[in-house]
C-alpha cells in the first residue's frame, strides 16, 4: 500500500530547495519592479491606421509544468523572448500511515522554471514531489494563434518529465524513499509504479484564444491535445488508478476565461480533462503573481480506499504559486541600481574632496596673507607659488562642482 512515507532529510532538502527558488523568484520580482513599468495585460490600441493582431492573454503555470491550464499545457509561447515564469504547486494526498515528515508529508509539491524564447519555444525545468525527483519540459509552437488564417488555431508539440525518473505516474510520486537498518536512506520505486515508462512524455496541442476585450470577459480559449506517457499511461492498474474521467485514451482538452477587474488584474476560470480526471479551478493574477486554487478527480467522490493505494479516486484539493518575468530587465534593473549605487559614491566622495579642497584654501589663504605683510624675493617667490596652488585647488573645486551637477542631472556652467 502506497504511504506516501516521505523521509524527513528528503523533506528538509525539498523545503531548502522550494525556499530557495521562491527567494530567487521574490528577488527577480522585487529587481523587476524597480527596473520596468508593468506591460499592461491587454494590448494597446494601435496607431491610426495600423493593423495589429492582438496578444492572447498570457498563461500563468500549471501546477507541474510551466505554463498550462491545472495540468494540461497549451499551444502558446510568450511574445516576449527570455519571458520566465517561477511556479510551485502542491497537491494534498492525505495519507493514513504517515510515519515522518509531518503536515508537510500531506502535500505533494512541485517547484518549475518556465523559460520562453524567440515566440517559438520555451524549455524547463521542474522539481517533483517530496524526495525530490526531477526532470525537462519544453514545447515548439508549430503555428500561431490565426497566424495564416483568423480561424486557425495555435498548434505546438512538446515534452514532459525528459530524465532519469522514467517510472512517473501522473502526480509525480513514482519514486519513494527506504531506510534501511543502519538509517541510511535510498531512493526506490514502489513495485505499484514499475510498469509506468513515461520518460519522456510526448504530446500535440492546439489552442484556439478568442478575445472580446472587456473588462467582465477578456477572452476565451479552447485546448485540446493528445500524448502519451503521463497522459495515457494506468501502470496495467486498471480502475485502482482510475475508475472513470477517461474520455479517450491519451486525449486531454479544457478550457479558459479571463476578466480583468483592473488593468493590473486578471481573474481566471479554468477547467479541463488531463486524460484521467475532470479538474477545475479559479486563478488570480496581479502584476505576474498569480495564485491558483483548484479541484481535482472533480468526478470521483471523497471516500478513500485501499483498492486505489490510499491516493487515486478521490477529490483533492490543489494551489499553486507562480511569478512571471523577464531575465532582460532583471539584469537591466540590477545593473541600473548597480549604477545609481556607484554615482552615490561618487557624489559622496566628490563633496568629501570639495570640503578638503576648501578647508586647503583657507589654510593657503592665511599663508598668503602672512607673506603679504613682508618684503624681498623670497617672499614674493612665496605668494606667486601659494597664488598658483590657491587656482588648483579652485580648478579642482570648479571640476568638481561640474561632475556633481553632471550627476544631478543639471548643466555645467
């Protein structure tokens, strides 16, 4: 019976590696939004005269594998190449024989990297479960939406859990952690997962947006693919991996609609079929933060049994957390801040070396007036090398004084 007996060192690892991302991901968040002026998430009225295709709204994560609806992907590919998005998802399976771990050991947690390139294609990374396991995603966008014709959908192809962990199933939890008599612990796949080969995962897609441009409905979009792997795949266990949702054998559709109550805010309702399981849900987005809540195995009841491991066949609850941004003005923010902190020194430096400057006059100046009261050459060799310090030193004062403006932002004089 599967236990879900996440060990507590691959839990601790899990929680660093989870913490960590999502520290990187407020940090870009935080670069990002000194560094840019947020896109606005409709697209701009064109110039008069202009023809312009507008932007589909954008997709924020799936709950595994970058940008998708719950667990589907999606034939669309940011417009904006180097586009990222940073996503943990987590899906509770309450287990009835937890020995360590602790709350944590309920929620099954992915953690994604989701990068966009040329608005052809993006490739990822994604961190599954609690040992963790891992492994590539990506996806190459055939056609886009209306690209030859305005009925024409997007079309793309892609893949899934590209790695090692080949015994996969579709929650991400075919690898397991032992402990063996001396405490050490190993990573194996439960005799219940060995005959899923899902790596990698293929699959076609198409997505069809359309958009009404209002505020109560932005648009609409339609997904329908098919694949094989995690989206065919029972493992040869029959109904104790699923008893019903199955429409076709590897096919999965959904769909989506977006609202925006301000400019900066979309609400997203979505529901699909990943193959296996109706699944449904609400996603609110703000300025590339985006929370997601959803329901899934939506057609199975709440009662859990042994004949389906203790995981399959019943509802479960699901949330995910994502940030999407752009590695160009992450670097662009950080390298203006670089050069705001470095004019700051300057300026600091520059009104030390002025106040120096002035306090070196001072003491020139009382010289030079203890010279004029005498007579000879000596004295006055004296006063014509003091006169010709004191105008260095208000050269260097006027030079000075020029470069603070100069930062400033005002013209020298």
């Amino acid at each position: 019976m599967r236990t879900l007996q996440r060990g507590y060192f691959r839990a601790a690892e899990f929680i660093l590696v989870a913490a960590g991302s999502v520290a990187v991901g407020m940090g870009m968040f935080c670069a990002t939004m000194q560094a840019q002026t947020p896109v606005p998430t409709q697209s701009t009225a064109p110039a008069a005269g202009a023809t312009t295709t507008p932007q589909p709204d954008p997709y924020p994560a799936s709950l595994d594998f970058g940008s998708g609806l719950i667990d589907i992907p999606v034939a669309w590919v940011s417009p904006n190449s180097s586009d990222f998005t940073l996503s943990y998802g987590a899906k509770r399976i309450p287990s009835p024989k937890v020995v360590t771990g602790g709350a944590f050991s309920y929620w099954n947690g992915n953690v994604a990297l989701d990068t966009h390139w040329l608005n052809r294609f993006d490739a990822g990374v994604s961190v599954y479960s609690n040992n963790p396991e891992w492994g590539l995603f990506g996806q190459v966008l055939l056609l886009r939406d209306g690209e030859f014709a305005s009925f024409l959908p997007a079309i793309a192809v892609g893949a899934r859990n590209v790695g090692p962990d080949t015994h996969e199933e579709r929650f991400l939890i075919g690898t397991d952690v032992t402990v063996d008599s001396l405490g050490h612990q190993h990573e194996i796949t439960p005799f219940y997962f060995k005959e899923f080969h899902t790596s990698p995962t293929l699959y076609a897609v198409a997505t069809k947006s359309i958009a009404f441009h209002s505020n109560v409905l932005s648009s609409v979009s339609l997904t329908l693919g098919g694949g094989d792997g995690l989206f065919s795949q029972d493992g040869d266990l029959g109904a104790e991996y699923n008893k019903s949702g199955t429409v076709v054998r590897g096919m999965f559709f959904g769909a989506r609609t977006v609202s925006h109550p301000s400019p900066n805010t979309t609400i997203s309702l979505v529901g699909e079929n990943n193959g296996f399981d109706y699944n449904a849900g609400v996603v609110g987005g703000w300025r590339g933060l985006s929370l997601g809540v959803y329901g899934s195995e939506l057609e199975d009841g709440t009662t859990r049994s042994a004949s389906s491991l203790d995981i399959y066949n019943y509802r479960k609850v699901n949330v995910s957390f994502s940030y999407s941004g752009n590695f160009r003005d992450v670097a662009h923010g950080h390298f203006l801040r670089t050069q705001i902190t470095e004019l700051e020194r300057e300026q600091q430096l520059l009104r030390a070396d002025i106040a120096q400057r002035e306090q070196t006059i001072k003491r020139l100046q009382t010289r030079l007036g203890k010279l004029q009261q005498g007579s000879g050459g000596d004295a006055a060799k004296q006063r014509q090398l003091l006169e010709q310090e004191l105008e260095q030193e208000r050269q260097a004062i006027q030079r000075a004084n020029d470069r603070l403006k100069q930062i400033q932002g005002e013209k020298p004089q």
